[in-house]
C-alpha cells in the first residue's frame, strides 16, 4: 500500500525519487546516486551543512503506461532528492563528479578526527 | 508440490524432459531479475506456473490489464524460468527454496543455475562485469571449469541464491550460481547480460544481449523501487556477509 500511495503521489508532482547510497569515510561523507538517462550538465546539488539536495532532468522523459486502475499515462522528467546528513559538512569543502550515469559526492565532515597521542 | 506454506503451481502442464532450470530472483543489482526477464521475453517462453505463498508481500501485478502471480514460472520441455517481480522476504526464503527444489526434484531437473549479482565496489570502472560461478558438488564445479568460468574460490555467499545451493545439494541436484559483477544497490543491466552470456555457455539459447544494453537506462529507472525493496531485504540476510571472510577457511 505505501509504494502506490507513493506513485501517486509522484505522478503529481512529476519528479521520481533516485536509488542513493550514503557511506561514512570517517573525514567525509560519501554519497553516490543513480541518475540514468541524465546528463553531467542537468544535475544540481545544493548542500548546507545538514542536507544535500540533488535535482536532475532527465534528456527523455520516461512513461508508464497501463497501470490498470491506478492511472492510465504518467510521465517523469525529473530526479530530485533531499538527503538529511548524519553528521555537519562543510558545504564549501564537497566536490563532486558524474561518470556513467552515477554521481558521487564527497563532502568533508565539519568536525575532523583528531589523533590523540598516548603519553 | 506444497512445502509448508509455498505452492507451486503447474498450470500449463508441461511434460518436463530433464530440464535446465535458470532461476532469477531480486538480488544484488537485479541481475538475476533483469536477465530472467529478458530471457523469457527473447525466447518468447510461454508462462507454466507460478509460486505462491502467504509468506511473500501482498502484490499482484497487472500486465495489458490481466491480473498474475508476480511470481511466475516460464518455459518449456528442456528450459524452465523461475522469474519473480516482487521482493522475497527473509522469513520466505528457507520454505520458498524447499518447495522450489523439491519440485526441481520432481520434474528431474538436469541442473540449476541461479543468475545473481556480485557486489563490485569499483563497478562504475568496470566496462565489461565478469561472471564468477559456484556450484554445490564436484560435477557441477566441473561444469563451471569447463565452460571456463572463474570459480569464487572462498568467502560467504548470502541471500536467496547461497540457500537454493544448499537446498540443492541436499536433494543431490546439480546446481551453480553464476554471478555477475554489480552495483549492490542499483539495478544493473550490464550485469545481467554479462550474466546471460556466460549462462549461454550452459544453455544455447543465443539471445543478442544488445536491447538490453540500448534499453539499460529505461531499465534502471523503471527497476527502481523493485530495487529499494530488494536492498532492505537484503539487508536482513546479511548480504553485507559476501565483503567478508571466513574465519576458517578449511
């Protein structure tokens, strides 16, 4: 029941969630995500301290059809996600890069580790 | 044939002449998914059967408005698909792979490969996955080292696939896995063509793997929430397991 209420829900605002995975680099946060059918220069990423959020367009929009009851025709263009960070980054110190359809993200952690030395 | 609460279900009642049967279930990247499907679609299979149960999730899938079990068995006298849509939760997968192997059993099932993914780390830097293999006794190893595909020589292996070998090996079928190297977390056709010719060396089917390169993109999109749910499942079956090693190796 939760995955069609959610299909709805997408078919009106016309953006479709993408597939992400998140990793702890210990400095960093590391997080890729699957933007098929998306090209480097229709991705956007804006970050705060606390969030990270990926919009992208895809270059042919994709349709569903037949969907017995639910809907006859739905069409999405857009990928777009809002990531709440486990920990604060530095939004200034991220980079990121876009090969094959998957973009990856590193953004360095506000508090770094520090070694303490044993006397 | 019933096994507890799982079913299978003959409906074309098929006369089965010591057949292979590949199996494709929700796994790592969908590998074993995609490929069943496309299998079933190239070859124009027609549908047998299907699996049910109250253990699997509450979905039924509507295709050219006629409702069917997400859970379908395809083939014909020499070739059976096991093929499923939908997620197979953890607490299915012991009663699910007894009836399944049972029933293998009973239609005389020459051998069974299970067509899965390897999680591969650096897999957005790999341009061609490799297919590795691993089988439940000596006669199936020597079926994988004949056609040439690279043994996984240690580790854990977890999921659906790693207790179908271990269901198989009990009731002395012949079984392999072959495993195509993939994105853990998003669905990945290149794999399963990848997987589809190394599974051709076993079966000749000689399926062109091009339409499933040229329509990867759309797949990926399309196989999205198949995907999630399939993460989350794995997650409980200790999938993150196949990154380690054994203690003991011997």
């Amino acid at each position: 029941m939760r995955t069609e209420r959610r299909i709805i829900k997408e078919g009106y605002d016309g953006n479709l969630e993408p597939l992400f995975e998140m990793e702890d680099k210990g400095d960093a946060i590391k997080i890729t995500v699957d933007l098929p059918r998306v090209k480097k220069e229709d991705v956007e990423i804006n970050a705060t301290r606390d969030t990270v959020e990926i919009t992208a367009k895809m270059n042919e929009a994709i349709a569903w059809e037949r969907w017995g009851t639910i809907q006859k025709r739905m069409t999405f263009q857009t990928f777009q996600k809002q990531i709440r960070l486990p920990e604060p980054i530095d939004p200034d110190g991220a980079s990121a890069s876009f090969k094959n359809g998957i973009l990856m993200i590193l953004m360095p952690k506000v508090r770094r580790k520090v070694l303490i030395n044993i006397e | 044939m019933e096994d507890e609460i799982v079913t299978i279900v003959e409906e074309a009642g098929v006369v089965h002449k010591s057949p292979i049967v590949i199996e494709g279930l929700p796994d790592v990247g969908l590998v074993g998914t995609i490929a069943a499907s496309y299998i079933v679609e190239k070859m124009d299979y027609a549908k047998i059967g299907y699996v049910e149960s109250d253990l699997f999730s509450p979905i039924m899938v509507v295709h050219d408005g006629k409702l069917h079990n997400p859970f379908r068995l395809y083939g014909n006298e020499q070739v059976v698909v096991v093929l499923s849509e939908t997620v197979i939760l953890p607490d299915a997968v012991y009663p699910m792979t007894r009836a399944l192997t049972d029933w293998f059993k009973v239609i005389g099932a020459e051998l069974v490969i299970s067509v899965t993914g390897l999680p591969a780390k650096n897999r957005i830097d790999i341009e061609k996955p490799e297919v590795f293999g691993v089988a439940d006794n000596d006669a199936a190893v020597k079926k994988l080292k004949d056609k040439e595909i690279e043994l996984l020589e240690e580790g854990f292996i977890a999921g659906t696939y790693a207790i179908m070998l271990r269901e198989c090996k009990k009731r002395s079928l012949n079984a392999i896995s072959l495993l195509g190297q993939c994105f853990p977390v998003y669905p990945d056709p290149g794999a399963a063509a990848s997987a589809i010719k190394a599974l051709d060396k076993f079966v000749p089917l000689g399926i062109d793997v091009s339409d499933l390169i040229e329509k990867e993109e759309e797949i990926k999109v399309k196989a999205r929430d198949l995907m999630r749910q399939t993460t989350l499942s794995s997650q409980q079956m200790q999938k993150s397991a196949e990154q380690d090693m054994p203690i003991m190796y011997r």
